[in-house]
C-alpha cells in the first residue's frame, strides 16, 4: 500500500520560537502556527472564523533562522511531515503529540523589525527569505540504526 506524508501550512506564530540544542549538538526550534480558518454560517449567514494551532518542529540552520528572524504574530509557509510521538510521564501515564517536522519554511511578509520599529540590519547583504533542507531526525523518537522506511 503507498502512503504519502506531506503538509502545507500557512499561518501565524502564537509565540516567539524557542530554540535549544540537543546532545549532539543540533539545533532544534519548536512552533506554535496559528492556521484560520473562515466560514460561513447555514443558518444565520454569519462568517466565522475557527483557528487550529499547530506545534512545528524545524532543525539545524532552519531553526536558527527562525530564531533569528520570526516572533510571535510572524506569518510563516511551513511544508513537511506529520510525526506522532509517544512517551510515558514519569508517574506512568501515556502521553502522545501530533506535529509537522518542517522541511522548508518560508518568511512570509514584511522584513524583520527592531522593537524600536526600525528595519534589522542583515547579517549578510541579503538575508535568505526561505530555509531549505532536510530535517535531522529526533534522536529521541527515532531508531538510528533503522533506515528503512515500514513499507
């Protein structure tokens, strides 16, 4: 049977992303996407607006471009992966996520600004408007020795 894993988000940042390293030394940035959703009501013709968050996870150079560059209300394209994690609490109790590993993130809108409003002065000439690559996996929730895909 064939299966197909993609997903193609775009939305807002609900906080400013929280970067950290893991014992190997990646970097690893976790989201929180707010994607809305606008519809209208049946019965009263009203629109509505219902919002889905999402929890992204982005490695390595993406992430820390993230850090660098996005904040909480950033708009932001994210295309990757589902990937469901498991994991017992230490009281015992199963525990499980579903979240997109990020393959590609795109800034979208206007450039970065200071608080003070005033435009960041790039790193350099011309800061990249798009983070590609391939995500390292989770050493946590992935078998290192297991390269083959389930199929």
């Amino acid at each position: 049977m064939a299966s197909y894993n993609r997903v193609i988000l775009l939305g807002n940042l609900c906080r400013d992303p929280e970067l950290r390293k893991t014992p190997g030394g990646a970097s690893v940035a976790e989201l929180r996407l707010a994607v809305n959703e606008v519809y209208k009501n049946r019965t009263t013709g009203e629109k509505m607006e219902k919002t889905c968050y999402v929890d992204v996870v982005v490695w390595n150079q993406q992430a820390e471009l993230c850090q660098q560059y996005l904040h909480k209300g950033s708009p932001l394209l994210v295309e990757g992966r589902l990937q469901y994690d498991e994991w017992k609490t230490p009281q015992g109790e199963s525990r499980s996520k579903l979240r997109v590993t990020a393959e590609r993130i795109q800034f979208v809108g206007a450039k970065p600004q200071q608080a003070d409003g005033a435009p960041k002065p790039p790193m350099s000439p011309t800061p990249p408007p798009v983070a590609t690559g391939m995500p390292e996996p989770d050493p946590m929730t992935m078998d290192p020795g297991n390269d083959d895909p389930p199929f």
